[in-house]
C-alpha cells in the first residue's frame, strides 16, 4: 500500500519545489533594491499565486493539475499547449540546473576542470534524476523531502555566514533608503529570476491523489511553505549582498564565494566547506526530481486524454511512474547540453544561456493560469469576481513583465541574443503546434506500460 502525503510531507515537498539555490546569486546581483523587488514580488505575485493554486486544488484534484484545469476552462487545445509548455521546459531547465551543478562541483574539487568534464557531470547528474522519476513513489518522494531540508540549511547558513562577515569585516554593498528604491537599469534583466525563484505552488496539485486530505492540508500547507520560502530567499540574497560586492557576484560561483570567504578563518574551514558543498549539490539534484515529478506526470495524463504523442504515457505497469516522458525528458536535456556545450565558452555562460531560455518557456504556460481561474470561479457560479481581480492582476502583470525582461532585458539590447532566443522560442512553439494538431489518435483504452 502507498503511503498517503502528510501536510508535513507537503509543505517539504513545495519547499524542495520552489526553493532553488541556482538562481540565488543571479537574483542578488540585481543589486540591493534586489531585496525590494523580492518583497514586492512576494505580495504582488507569490500570494496571489498561491492562494489560487490552493484554490483550484482543492476545487478540481487531479494529477493534471494546471493542465486539468486549463482544460476544463480552456478546452483540450489549450491544455495540449499547456501541457507541452510545463513538460518541455522542466526538460530545458535541467541542463540549466545541473551545468550549474557542475560548475559548482568544479570550483569546489577541481578548480579550472574543462569545460568538457562539466558536461560530463551534467550528464551524469541528469540521467540520475531521470532514473528517481521512475522509481516506486514511496522511494522517490525521500529525495525532495531530504532536498528541501538540505536547501533550507545552504540558504540559512549562506544568510548566517554574510551576516556574520558584515559584522567582522563590514558590508560589501551599503544598504540604505537610496540603494533599495527599485530602479529601472541594467541590473533588473535578472528580475525574471525572482519571479522564477517563486514559482511551483501548483506543482504539489499533480498529486492530489496522494494525499491524505487535500482539501484540509493544501492551503494551509502553501501558505507555511511561502512564508518559510520567501524569508530563507530574502535571507540568502542578504547575506550574499553583504559579503560580496554586486560587480564579483558570479552567476555559477556566488554561493560557493560565500562560503568560501565566510568558512575559511574557521576551525576545519575545508571540511565545512565540503559538507556544505554536498548539500548544495544533492539540493541541484532534488530540485530538478521535484519538478521532474510533477511535469512528467502532467504529460503522462494529457498522452492518456490523446493530447499528447502516445510515447509520453507509457508508465510503470507496478509504481504508474511516467516512464516515458521521463526518459523524454532526459533525452532533450541531453541533448541540449551537448548542443550549447558545443557553443558557450564556459560554464557561466552555458549556464545563462540555457537557464534564461528555459525559464522564458517555463513562465509561458502560466499565462494562462490566471485566466483559467476567472472562468472556473464564475463557471461555478462565485460571486465578487472583481475581488478575485485583485488576486489576478497583479499577478499577471508581474508575470508578464518577467517574460518581456527575458526577451528584451534591461540596460541593452543585444541583437544576437535577441535573433537566438526567438528563434529557439519559435521551434519549441511549432513543435508543440506540430504535435497537438496531429490527426486525433485512438483513445488509449488501457495503460501503455513497462515492467
């Protein structure tokens, strides 16, 4: 028998899914007002976000989650897109995370290690998660609980460790009113980070048949998880700021500066930096199966509903795993690491160019979130619906701004950039048009699976 999730066991889950560490130093080397932006996002955006995510839960379960519910308001077209957006991007996201991965296990083992055995690890990092997609529930489903509390320590003592080191040494950036009033220059094309550092409250709904009352545990269970994940954000971000000036805050290196400089007087200094190494890593790791699980899932279902190729629902015949998009998905990653590794100069720049592209196709199929949630609210006959507006507006408006800032940042417009991005925007676009208007295939009658 499978063992239900507790309301413990989804507030780590949300945690492990939201809470990233990749995206950290890129969020604070917006500069100080960074830590404006993050409170402004969290009421703006994350609450928002959160409470219509519970809402929709509770109102419509399914292992779909916003795929089920852009059907129900959409219809099955939108779903298909949808549901090909939120699968394809966790598969773009991968390669971001753990080129990253490898960066860091690079900077921290092996200093100056070559390009090529970054991508080596990246590989290996990547084929990993998708085998704990596959695997039974019950084991699977310890790695983002174990990643949640691992990720929860990095970040509290990146916070402690630059908060320690303004005291000792004193503050890299001055903190003052000035400093903190967001500003429109070159430093906010990092802004998408921060609204994709808050997304994933709805990823927990893809399982809601696995909880022991979701009705009762989903909303309490995203709001205690929003308010621990936006403080350990804030937390981290700050003690980043005071430790290192905004202009050495390396997008792939940040963390790991941190705690370079703030463990090195300690006693066994290497050592701690090692476990806290570790921890980083399994985090890079947990954080892509959390994702992994929720998006492989969502497509196994859309390739059962036929809105989807029927490869995408072949599922383990004992756990009902998404065996299928699983391996999909690891096949695109791989696929694109060794396509961009073939064109970055390094790692940092492999690790942008792939990290700000599939964020740009991970914020795509929430645009409709927010619209969904207006018809199903008045489809069940909800009154007040301009109250429901001051969920829904601002929301969107920031979700909005963020994809325009990943096409045409801040600060300068570079050409190239701009020409690779939309050009890599339109074949995941045609290829998701390609496949969803394909000739209706037979309705799958039982389960595609493998033992």
């Amino acid at each position: 028998m499978v063992n239900k999730l507790t309301k413990k066991e989804i507030t780590l889950f949300t945690i492990s899914a939201i809470l990233t560490i990749d995206g950290i130093a890129a969020a604070a080397a917006i500069g100080v007002q960074s830590l404006t932006w993050w409170v402004l996002s969290f009421i703006c955006f994350a609450i928002p976000y959160a409470l219509i995510s519970a809402k929709l839960g509770t109102q419509f379960p399914s292992k779909g989650g916003i795929v089920h519910w852009v059907k129900l308001a959409l219809g099955d077209k939108w779903a298909a897109r949808t549901s090909w957006l939120y699968w394809i991007n966790v598969a773009l996201w991968m390669p971001a995370a753990f080129i990253m991965l490898a960066g860091f296990s690079a900077e921290l083992f092996w200093p100056g290690m070559p390009l090529y055995w970054q991508i080596i690890i990246a590989l290996i990092a990547t084929w990993i998660s998708v085998a704990v997609c596959i695997i039974s529930p019950d084991s699977g489903k310890w790695v983002p609980i174990i990643g949640a509390w691992c990720k929860m320590l990095v970040v509290l003592l990146l916070g402690i460790g630059g908060v320690m080191m303004a005291f000792e040494q004193g503050v890299a950036n001055t903190i003052n009113i000035s400093n903190l009033t967001p500003s429109w220059d070159a430093g906010l094309q990092f802004f998408p980070v921060i609204i994709f550092s808050l997304m994933g409250f709805d990823l927990i709904c893809c399982s809601g048949d696995e909880m022991e009352n979701p009705k009762r545990d989903l909303p309490i269970s995203l709001l205690v998880a929003g308010v621990i994940i936006t403080a350990l954000y804030l937390f981290a971000v700050l003690g980043i700021l005071v430790a290192i000036p905004v202009e050495d805050i390396g997008l792939v290196t940040g963390l790991l500066q941190t705690f370079e400089r703030m463990l090195a007087p300690l006693p066994f200094g290497d050592i701690l930096l090692y476990m806290v190494g570790f921890m980083a890593i399994f985090s890079f790791i947990a954080n892509i199966v959390t994702w992994g699980m929720g998006a492989n899932r969502a497509a196994s279902e859309a390739a059962h509903d036929n809105e989807l190729p029927a490869v995408f629902a072949i599922d383990h015949k004992k756990y009902g795993t998404p065996v299928g998009a699983s391996l999909l998905t690891g096949v695109v990653s791989t696929t694109a690491i060794l396509l961009y590794g073939t064109m970055a100069s390094s790692a940092e720049g492999l690790f942008w160019a792939l990290f700000s592209f599939a964020n740009l196709i991970f914020l795509l199929p929430y645009l409709a979130l927010f619209p969904t949630y207006m018809i199903l609210q008045k489809s069940a006959g909800k009154k007040a619906l301009s109250k429901q507006l001051l969920l829904v507006v601002p929301a969107m408006a920031f979700l909005v701004q963020a994809i325009v800032f990943f096409i045409f940042p801040p600060g300068g417009f570079n050409i190239n950039d701009f020409l690779v991005t939309s050009l890599g925007l339109a074949t995941v676009l045609l290829i998701g048009e390609y496949v969803i208007h394909q000739p209706l295939r037979k309705t799958l009658t039982e389960q595609v699976s493998v033992s």
